[in-house]
C-alpha cells in the first residue's frame, strides 16, 4: 500500500488571556496552523481541515480514502474509547486489565454476532463492506504509526499500562450490545411481579396501551422459575467499561438512601427528540430539521462529528467513532436524524433441562443438545482462563440457573443486517424520499424514529426496525422454550407507519410519542 501525505489544517483562534475584558468588543484574529504527515496506506495526497467547534472535514481522492482517514482521524482523536469499545465488545478486557473483568468478558462473547458473515455484509449498502474495511485499514494505520513512535500514546494506555490492538472489519459488526435493543428486562419484573402479587398486580407498576389489552401468564409458565438475577449475563455483557480505583471511589460518594434506590432497581428512563419544519412555516422558506437524541453524557462523547468530502460522497454529521459514515446529518441533498422507537426485539425462554445432562433441555417433546463453546480468555498477569459458552437454538444461555432450569434469550442481535447504527450507511447517498424510505425499511437495530428534510423541501417520517411475529403470546413475559412459542418471521416493512409531508406543517418525535 502507497504511502502518501496529508494535511492538517486547524483554525486556531489567536488571543491572549489578558485581552479577554475587550473580546466582547473586538474579534479574535484567527491564524491557520498546517502540519502534513506521512500515512501510511493512504493512495493519493489528501487533507483534513479542523474547523474551531473541532470537527474534522476529511477531503481526500476517493471514497476509500475519505472512509480510510475518517478511521484513522477517529484514532488520532479517540483511541482510547474505540480501542476500549473493541475489547469490551469482543471479551478482551482480561487480556488488558487483568482477571477481574474475566466473567465480563465471558458474557460480552455470548452475545457477539455468530451468523453467516457473508449474509451480514449483503444485508447493508453495497459499498458497505468496502467502507468497513477502509476505516479498519486507518485506525490500525494510526495504531502502526502509535507503535512506531511517531504519533503520541495517548495517556489512559500509560496509566493502566496497556497498549491498542488492530481492528479486523468484521469486528465492527461482530460487536452488538451497543444497540439500544430492549424489552427482555421488562419481561423479568412483570414475571417477578405475578409471582409475587399475581399478573395484574403489573397495571400498578406500568400502564399498557391499549389499556383494555388483558394480562395474561402464557400457557406453561410459572413466573416463580424466573431468579432475581437471570440477566446478570445480559447485563454484563452490555455495560460500559469500570475500572477499580473509579468504582471505589464512586461507590464511597454514593449516600445511603442513592445506595438503596439502586439496590431497589429503581428505573431511570432517558428519552430523546427530533423534529421537521416545512417551509410554509419558516422564515427561509426552507424546511428545517432538529435531533436531540438524549444519550447521557459522557467524556468522551458518545457522538463523533465529521465531514467526508471525496468523489462519490458529500456528508457530514454525528456518528459513533467506532462506526464508518454518520447517522445523524445531511448530505448534499436530504438531511435526517433519528430517536428510539422501542419494539419488542426480545425474549427470555425458560426451558426444562434434563436431570442427568444439563446441556439438555426439553424441546418438543424430545431432549435437545445445547451447542457448547469453549474458548480461552486471555488473562493479564495470569495463566489464559477456559471458560464455557452454551446456546440453545433460541439463543445464548444465560449462567442463572434455577433447579432443572435454563434460560436463554432471543434477540434480534442474532440475525444478519442488524449491527447497531450501521443501516445508515444506505442513507450516505440518498437522495430522495424514496431512497429514505429504502434505507428506513432496511434498517434493522435499534428501532428508530427516522425523520427526513431534502433541498426540495419535503419532510417527513418513518418507523424502522425488525419486530418478530409473535402469532400466539404478545411477548410481555418470559415463555417456555418447548416449542410452543416460537418466532414467525418478521413483520413486513411495508407495514411500519410513515408520512411524507404531514398537513399540519411540522412533524415531532418525542420516542413513541
């Protein structure tokens, strides 16, 4: 691969501390600081321009090298989050961190995307895996010049003394508990709640709509089975990153009565918005488009803004640093932007295993072999740790075990096309209500309000996700894994409400509201 050079231009407001009485009155000048570097795997010269809110605008010869330097920019600007979002996604913590993030890293591996990679990659735009691999191909060039010593490390790899490691591209959608899929811990508390108080004793704790829908236990469950702690796979599989001295310190600032709302479960529920103005109703006479998706707050930034300028593509917008492209923006043409639209992507499936063999569990009126995993975690500072994965084939098997019992989980996770975020890579090069509504009924996970402005002046709408056919429970509480309750595809993409320009001018999303 060529090596070729590439600027850095960075607006850099030129001022001095004493001068801060009189900025009000007078504006800073402004100075442009240029460096150019040697990149390695770059095919033709190139630049980014670092404008004063920060953002990089990546102009470069090609596609391939646009999505090749925003991998390698994402680095320069966020490898500690990106190299951490790949060991916790894969299960590689222990590796760097050492033996108490082994059982994390057991769950994180039950929940990786197992399927057919080559269905994987077809499910998304067709330039998809090309990007993919261009991106992976800029982040390990940055890691390589890192460990050339001619980029800095940056300082979290000196204070836990570890060091970044290479992408592959599938890694990128291998990993999936970053997706906002839901519903399988809801399932749990009603469970909890009718062994406890009996099935509507639930109407206390959360309102159904439509109210008139009847509670019911499905037909061979006994909500008692479910353990307190069954999804403490689940639940360590999806969680952020902790490390000790932090946890400590948190935990010792943390009053009794936070300590005990936190031990109660209490529900914390975040909600986002985003909305469309027609032009009738604006100023310009041009529509307008506003996203707040409400994340919380972190440093870094869950978000990461750029622009992405090259032959073939014109886009600038938010996305994730570990992901090619942007899921909140615009390009020359449309712009759109996204919240939460829950649907129930999930289910808990409780099953009978057998007395004397408990990779065996009851299916149909027969015993069924889980399929058994064992991998080797590696440890630092000690020996590799074998550890066990099991699956039924509903899904992985969570450790939580009660007499004779197994629990596994479902989840949209698990088929092909639904890498969280990633279906906005067909939205890149949209251009049309129909090319949005194209990438809206191929976008997978998590399930999305997608809202839609274009330089024509359209707005509009449209739910997107995959929801599976339940045709014989409504999918509010666990099930037994015998059979009797299984998915029937999923519901037709057509079938998901949409509107395209709404008479009322404007149209706002509030999640399911």
């Amino acid at each position: 691969m060529a090596t070729k050079s590439l600027k850095i231009a960075g607006i850099i407001a030129m001022g001095l501390t004493a001068a801060l009485a009189a900025s009000a009155q007078a504006p800073m000048s402004t100075a442009i600081a240029q460096e150019e570097w040697k990149v390695h795997g770059l095919t033709s010269p190139a630049e980014i321009v670092v404008d004063h809110w920060g953002i990089p605008h990546i102009f470069a010869g090609s596609t391939r090298d646009a999505y090749f330097l925003q991998g390698y920019n994402a680095a320069r600007d966020r490898l500690w989050q990106i190299d951490l979002w790949r060991k916790r996604g894969l299960g590689l913590l222990s590796k760097s961190f050492g033996p108490s993030y082994v059982e994390q890293d057991r769950a994180a591996r039950l929940f990786l995307y197992r399927g057919d990679m080559t269905k994987e990659w077809e499910a998304y735009a067709p330039e998809a895996r090309a990007s993919v691999e261009a991106f992976t191909a800029g982040i390990n060039a940055y890691i390589g010049d890192v460990r050339a010593q001619a980029r800095p490390l940056p300082i979290e790899f000196k204070l836990t003394s570890s060091t970044p490691e290479e992408w592959r591209a599938e890694d990128v959608l291998r990993i999936r508990s970053h997706a906002l899929v839901s519903n399988v811990t809801s399932e749990v508390t009603r469970a909890r709640v009718a062994c406890a108080a009996g099935v509507n004793a639930d109407e206390l704790r959360r309102k159904l709509d439509p109210v008139s829908h009847k509670r019911a236990v499905p037909a061979g469950l006994n909500p008692c089975d479910i353990p307190k702690d069954v999804l403490k796979d689940y639940e360590l599989g999806t969680r952020q990153v902790e490390f000790e001295a932090i946890r400590n310190r948190t935990q010792a600032s943390i009053d009794p009565q936070t300590r005990l709302a936190d031990l109660m479960e209490k529900q914390h529920y975040e909600g986002s918005n985003n909305w469309v103005i027609s032009p009738s109703k604006t100023e310009t006479g041009r529509p307008i488009l506003a996203n707040d998706p409400h994340r919380t707050l972190g440093v870094p930034s869950l978000r990461y803004v750029v622009g992405l300028n090259a032959p073939g593509i014109n886009i600038i917008g938010a996305g994730e640093p570990a992901l090619p492209g942007v899921s909140i923006g615009h390009n020359a043409d449309i712009a759109f932007g996204i919240t939460i639209f829950a649907m129930d992507q999930e289910d808990l499936y409780v099953y009978d295993t057998n007395p004397s063999d408990p990779n065996a569990y009851r299916y149909k009126g027969k015993w069924e072999k889980m399929t058994v995993e064992k991998q080797m975690i590696d440890v630092r500072g000690e020996a590799p740790r074998e550890i066990e994965l099991r699956f039924t084939r509903h899904g992985p098997v969570l450790s939580s075990e009660g007499k004779n019992k197994a629990f596994a989980i479902r989840t949209i996770w698990q088929e092909p096309g639904l890498s969280g975020y990633f279906g906005s890579s067909r939205l890149t090069h949209a251009k049309t209500w129909e090319d949005f509504k194209d990438a809206s009924h191929n976008w997978g996970a998590p399930p999305l309000n997608l809202v839609y402005a274009d330089t024509k002046g359209n707005v509009g709408w449209a739910a997107s996700g995959r929801t599976p056919v339940r045709k014989n429970w409504d999918g509010l509480m666990p099930v037994p894994g015998d059979g009797r309750y299984e998915w029937q595809g999923f519901f037709a993409k057509d079938m998901l409400p949409s509107v395209l320009n709404p008479k009322e001018g404007f149209f706002a999303t509030a999640n399911e509201y």
